[in-house]
C-alpha cells in the first residue's frame, strides 16, 4: 500500500488568487493522478503527472489553469491558478502502485469566496 | 465512449439486510475494475481490483463479483459503519487513469 500526505487540507482563498496544493507519498510511485470532486459529484480526472515532464491533461483542463508539478517518484504539487468560485472542490491526489492498487490522499477541500 | 454507471443511487438498508450494488461498464481493453469506499470529507479508500470475468473478492462483509459488462458489490448483514459512498472505477487502454462512476449512497439503520 501507499500512504498518501496531502497539504493544505482545506483552505478558504480569495478569487484571482492562486492555490498550490503538495502530495507527498511514502513510497516510490510510478502513476501519480489528481482529480477534482465537486460538491456531491463523483471524480473527474485533472491530469497525469508525469516525473520530470509537462503533466498530461484531460479535455476540459489546461495547464496555465491547473499546473503540475512533479520533480521525483514521491512528490507532486497541483496549482489552482487565478481561482473563482467555480473552483471550490475537493482536490485529490491519487497513485498507482504496480499498476495493480490506486490510492488516494485525504484531499483539499478548497472554498473560493 | 466509455462509460461507466452504478445503481442504485442511493440504498438505505436495515442492520442486517444484505444487498447488491451494480456497476455496469464499456471499457475498451479492461486493465482493472477498482472499488472504493469514500466518507464524507473524505478521500475515497480502496477496497478492491478485480481483473477478468469470473473473479470474485471479499473483504469483511463486503464481496465484489466481475462479469464482461458489469461488476456487484455484495454487502452482507451489513452494519451502520458500512454507510458510505461506493464508487468503482474500471481502468481501460489509458493507462493508469480510472473513470469513475457517480456513486452508490448507502445508508444503513440500527
């Protein structure tokens, strides 16, 4: 298993301010996710972060709104830039490991006001 | 497309009164079809993956069943630290990324 350390774990921001959100997992891992929950929907995929290259990600996110970082086989970072209310979710960070369990983190739980 | 749906919605359950939740999926090339358990506020928990047809996994009182087209959660005698959210996710030729269905609300009563 991975035990997954996810920071801030909620966080109230002021609109047109960005968010940096850390994941950090206890193990090498070589699939790290992050999806966004919006208030009472189900998961939707934001990106792939790949170790040391650009993110891939999904239809519906670009990169200047949600970059990605991801500088080894432990640590990533999502930012939620120039944020409005629309925003305000539950952020996760999630990890595959050996292709075969995916493990989420606790999430952060972000209000936009 | 692929697409994934979970029925029913919502169950609200007695203690004791054993039900089924229903995963229906078309997944092009299934890697996988993972079950989660998520609490509100919470992250979702993993429970289970299952791999082809046939495969079956327990754990507690909860069994997952896997079929070409469709996965069961089987809840038996349940208790009220079951309600939850459940939620699967099957993992098609995108390597690595889940889909998501909307979830089964379970709620189970004294």
């Amino acid at each position: 298993s991975a035990v997954i350390s996810q920071k801030p774990s909620r966080d109230i921001c002021q609109r047109g301010t960005s968010l940096t959100i850390q994941c950090q997992v206890d193990s090498q891992v070589t699939m790290m996710f992050w999806y966004r929950q919006q208030p009472g929907q189900s998961l939707t995929l934001i990106a792939t972060a790949n170790q040391g290259s650009e993110a891939t990600y999904e239809s519906g996110f670009v990169i200047d709104k949600f970059p990605i970082s991801r500088p080894n086989l432990t640590f990533s970072t999502l930012t939620v830039s120039n944020m409005s209310p629309e925003d305000s979710s539950i952020y996760l960070c999630s990890v595959l490991t050996e292709y075969t369990e995916a493990f989420f983190g606790q999430g952060t739980r972000l209000t936009v006001v | 497309e692929d697409q994934v749906t979970q029925s029913p919605e919502a169950l609200r359950l007695q203690e004791g009164e054993s039900s089924s939740l229903n995963c229906s999926y078309t997944v092009s090339g299934l890697r996988g079809l993972f079950w989660y358990r998520q609490d509100p506020g919470k992250g979702p928990e993993f429970l289970f993956t299952l791999y082809s047809a046939g495969e079956e996994k327990e754990k507690e009182r909860l069994k997952a069943t896997l079929t070409k087209k469709e996965s069961f959660l089987h809840i038996t005698a349940p208790k009220p630290e079951d309600s939850a959210t459940y939620l699967c996710a099957p993992r098609g030729d995108s390597w690595g990324k889940l889909q998501f269905g909307a979830g089964t609300q379970v709620v189970v009563t004294p």
